[in-house]
C-alpha cells in the first residue's frame, strides 16, 4: 500500500483522492483511513498549507519586596439606576501594600481616559515611572495605544495576564470581590456622583482602617507608608503584657507579633523559605512632574479633574458638612481629592 501511495501521480494528493482514483480504476488496496494510518506511520502526512502560529502567551511572573515597585489594575462595572446604564470604576493597587493608589469614576471606558488616569496617578504619587511595572489583564483599554504611548515615553513597564486566565490578576480581582461583597454595597447607583461619594469612603475604609489577612492583619496605609515597625512594636507591647499576667495561656512560650511578608508576587515560586518584612521602604526620588509628558490631549474633552492633595477638600468642593462620608466629589482613601470624569 505504501507504494502505491508514494507513487508520483500521488505524492501530492490526499488520501481521499487516491482512494477515489484507485476506485475509478477498479482497484482497492484499502481504506481511506486506513491510508492516512499508514501514512502516518511513516510521518508522510501534515498540513501542507501555511498556517498562522500564534506564540504560547508567557505567564506573568512578579516580585515586589517594598511599596510602588508593581502596581495592579483593572476597571469593574457597577449598575446604574436604571437597566443597562452602568459606571466604570478604575481602581490601581499597590501589589506590596494592597494600597489603593489611585482611582477613578467615568461613564467612559477607553485607552485615553486610562491614560490620562495612570499619569495623573504617577504624579501624585511621586513615583520613580522608570523603576514601575503596571500590571493588568488584556482589557481594550489596558492594550490601547494611548496606554502604549504613555508607558514608553515614562519608561514604565508593562505586564499583562495570558489570555483567558483569570487568576493572572488576582489582587485586583480579589479586591473586586471585596467590594460587592461590603453589607452596605448599594447594587444600583443613583448617579456618578453616588458612586464618587460610596467608593470613596470604600477606599478610604480599605487603605486605613480594614485590616488585610494578607497583611499579617495590619492596614493597607501602615504598610505602605512604612508605619510597619511602630504597629509591630504596639503589638509587642500588648502580648508581653499579656504574657507577662497569665504566662500559662501560652503554651509555646512567648508570643512574637507577625510581620507582613516579606515579598508579595504573581506566579512567583520563591527559591527560599517566606521570609518577614523588617521595614517597609520607601521608593527612591523621582522626577518632578514637569518632566512627565502631558498626554491631557488625549483625554475626552469632557474630562475634568481636581487636582489636589490635601486632606481638606471643602475649599475645593464648598462643603460644609461633617459627615464622615465625602459628601462632593470626593474623598480618595488616602484623603486626596478625587478626579472624577463625566
């Protein structure tokens, strides 16, 4: 069969078109399938044709040991007041502190917007954009061009999920959960500026006063901001106090306050034993923001932003009231004025 398979006539032909040729001849000498079995034996059969070849997507894999080294982001929909009208909420996290460094409500979901967004974060934060890395899923925004752009001019490097892998994101995603899982989440909101003034108090509860299991149970702000040492120090002071007045309770000896961990990564296996944080460091200085390129033209006209970082926003939005809820537009986590785009 083999012969008459590699015969000249044939060589170029598929099995089904020898056994169609073989049978207008009046012979037989076997299946189509059983042809294309022994074709592959002897590996005489594969796809002729030019075919495409993707690349296998890499998996992400990221280190961060001190805060503003990688930060993580993504954009989640939140329900409007009526059917089928919703908000786009954009929220980046610092991956080592779980810190929310910046976000921002618009009813528009684009590359422009985020752009614009990632360096007005950039700035306030005082980031060095040369030593960060920014994360994200393969979102139409996150792959934009005015994304693409801005990362290259600041020199801030990009990193993206493998395709369909939802778990290549997980602090942000996880973050997400948190937030439609909160007792007080409205489901539906009754406006941009319902959900300026929720989120931010969200975040600021987030950053100063929740208390992450993945932190060792210290705030997202005592991390980030270095304020590790002296909570770890109150913690100290509390169990040997308590050790010290009922010793018999513990029964492995003297309790040690945790610490955070020392690393925090995505798809990092590590090569040694988890250690514990003895300091959260701050970034090295950065360029001022005057050095920064100014990629405004390509937000929407309709963007508008307050720009400011003062814990006191009622100069900017005319606010007289107490409330511990923003009642304008609004209150980051970390107390800064909120830029909000309509």
């Amino acid at each position: 069969m083999l012969a008459v398979l590699t015969e000249p006539r044939f060589v170029d032909q598929p099995p089904a078109e020898i056994y169609a040729t073989l049978a207008s001849e009046g012979r037989y000498v076997g299946s189509e399938r059983t042809m294309y079995r022994v074709l592959g034996e002897q590996r005489a059969v594969r796809e002729r044709r030019a075919q495409r070849v993707h690349p296998k997507p890499s998996k992400p894999t990221l280190v961060s040991t001190a805060p503003n080294q990688v930060w993580t982001w993504d954009i989640t929909l939140v329900a409007g007041p009526v059917a089928r009208s919703f908000f786009y909420v954009y929220v980046m996290l610092d991956l080592f502190s779980r810190y929310v460094v910046g976000w921002l409500v618009s009813t528009e979901q684009n590359g422009a917007t985020a752009a614009a967004w990632v360096r007005e974060t950039i700035v306030r934060r005082g980031v060095d954009p040369s030593a960060l890395i920014v994360h994200s899923d393969r979102g139409s925004p996150m792959k934009s061009e005015s994304m693409a752009q801005l990362c290259a001019r600041l020199g801030v490097r990009q990193s993206f999920s493998r395709p369909r892998v939802s778990d290549d994101n997980p602090f942000v995603e996880s973050h997400f959960k948190t937030v439609k899982y909160q007792p007080d989440y409205p489901g539906r909101f009754d406006g941009q500026s319902h959900v300026v003034e929720w989120f931010g108090e969200y975040f600021r509860w987030h950053n100063e006063d929740h208390h992450h299991a993945g932190l060792a149970l210290y705030t997202a702000a005592e991390v980030y901001e270095g304020r590790v040492e002296q909570a770890v120090a109150q913690r100290q002071r509390a169990l040997d106090a308590a050790y010290a007045a009922h010793p018999e309770r513990f029964v492995k000896g003297p309790p040690q306050a945790a610490r955070p961990a020392a690393w925090v990564g995505i798809n990092h296996v590590p090569q040694a034993p988890l250690g514990r944080t003895q300091t959260a460091r701050r970034p090295a200085p950065c360029p001022s923001s005057t050095q920064l390129p100014d990629v405004s033209t390509e937000a929407p006209s309709r963007a508008r932003t307050v720009a400011s970082d003062t814990r006191d926003t009622s100069a900017l939005t005319g606010a007289t009231s107490t409330s511990a809820r923003a009642p304008a537009c609004a209150r980051r986590g970390d107390g800064a004025a909120h830029s909000a785009r309509s």
